[in-house]
C-alpha cells in the first residue's frame, strides 16, 4: 500500500542529521530506499543499499520527490541469448 498523498515525504532523521553537520561532504550511504528526495539531496553521492550493493545516485531536479528506491533495483534485469544456428 502507497503512502496516503496528503502525509508529506518520509526523509530519515539519521540522513537529514549527518548532511546538516557535514555540508562539505558530498559522499552519504543510505539504507532506507522508501526515503524521498529532497532539494536538500541535490548534486550529492548518495549510495542506496539494494540488499547486496550499494549503487550510486547523485539526485537533480528530475528526482524530485521520487523514492531513493525507485533508483535502486533489488532485481537484475535478466537477458536472454539468443540461439545460434549451426552451419550444415
């Protein structure tokens, strides 16, 4: 179930602390991916936990108020091959 649309966006108390003490630093890890991006999170690294890795995202404008995990599949996207035929 979404969250309700008048409840404003979830940011974590931990992430908001460690940017406003440390403004120069541009490098975060994050493990809650149902945070919300914030223009506070703009033009800086931060790592999102996808349950094996970390993955980098540096937020702009267009990831405005989207879920960090929106950018950090828990899935790998599976290719198939194609088959080659044999020459008779």
């Amino acid at each position: 179930m979404s969250r309700s649309k008048w409840k404003p966006g979830y940011i974590s108390y931990s992430l908001v602390k460690r940017i406003l003490t440390s403004p120069q630093k541009n490098n975060f890890e994050v493990e809650e991916r149902d945070t919300t991006v914030f223009p506070l999170l703009y033009n800086k690294s931060i790592r999102v936990y996808n349950g094996k890795i970390f993955k980098v995202i540096v937020p702009d404008e267009n990831y405005l108020y989207f879920k960090l995990g929106c950018f950090a599949n828990p899935r790998a996207s599976i290719q198939h091959k194609k088959k080659v035929e044999k020459n008779k």
